[in-house]
C-alpha cells in the first residue's frame, strides 16, 4: 500500500522550526509530507496552482501554516476541496492572535479547520484522524498514540504521589 501524502506549505521557511513536529508526527503514522515553502501574497499562482493539483497528485489533506496576515490556508481551500488544517504561526505581532484570527475567520463556503498557535503536532494528529477514516492502519497507530500519552501521564502521577508520601 502507497502511503497516504499530505501536504504540509509553510508560507516562509522561518515557520520550519515551528512545523518539525507536524512533520515529524505525520511520518510516525506512515503518512508522507509533501514539504513546500507558497507565500500566499508573495507566489498567489503557485498557491493556486499547488492547491488546483493537489488531489491529482495524490495529497488527501494540506496542512498551511502562515503567520501575521496568515491568509495562506484559506488561499489554498479556494482552490480545492480538500481539508485544509491551518497552523497560526506565532509571530511578534500580537502573539499569533492575528495569524489565528486569519485562519479561524474565514467566509461561509470556504471552511479551514484551525489547531493552536503553533499546534503543528496536532496538525500532523488531525490530518491522521482525517486520514483514518479511509486507512484503517491509522486508527490502530492513533489508538496506540492516545495510550502512549495516558501510561505517560500516569507514571508522572506515580512518581509525583512517591513525592508527595516523601514529604
């Protein structure tokens, strides 16, 4: 089986560091990000291009993180129908509330699902849930992943209730 591909645009190669573990989390669930750097304002035909090719290049689900005037992943929803997440890059201006605001308050008929001021690794996780409902190996390596986090929280418990006796 060919791995499932989402596209991962970055509206400039600063957002890189922030977006690591996106990609990182994505290639943990057996999934293949396309990485690209489309400035929205700067290329707006490569955004459209990209966005208009997508699907026929086999990506299932983008994934755009842009900062301040962060109008990156609605560009690309114009373009397409398939779900775009997008990721509000914290930036010096206001702390990401405008790149989150951009994302979040887009117009009737061109919908972008939006994670966390700099939620990359939930980006990668929701593009995973998104993808599972047509790969089911995906569901098993979520649920797996979703456990890991509970058996890691309860040792800290563990050890923190080894603390507090000790006090």
């Amino acid at each position: 089986m060919t791995a499932p591909k989402v596209a991962v645009i970055m509206g400039s190669d600063s957002d890189f560091e922030r977006m690591k573990p996106c990609i990182t989390r994505l290639k943990a669930f057996n999934i293949e990000p396309i990485v690209r750097v489309i400035s929205a304002h700067r290329t707006p035909y490569e955004a459209e291009q990209f966005a208009k090719s997508a699907e026929e290049n086999g990506i299932e689900v983008i994934i755009a993180a842009a900062g301040k005037a962060a109008h990156l992943g609605g560009v690309l929803a114009a373009f397409t129908t398939l779900p775009v997440i997008g990721v509000p890059i914290k930036s010096s201006t206001m702390d990401g509330l405008d790149s989150l605001l951009s994302m979040v308050q887009m117009p009737s008929g061109i919908p972008v699902a939006c994670v966390a001021i700099d939620g990359a690794e939930n980006a990668g996780i929701l593009a995973a849930q998104m993808l599972s409902l047509k790969y089911d190996y995906l569901k098993e390596m979520l649920s797996d992943h979703k456990k890991a986090m509970v058996d890691g929280v309860m040792a800290k418990d563990k050890k923190l209730q080894q603390l507090v006796a000790e006090l």
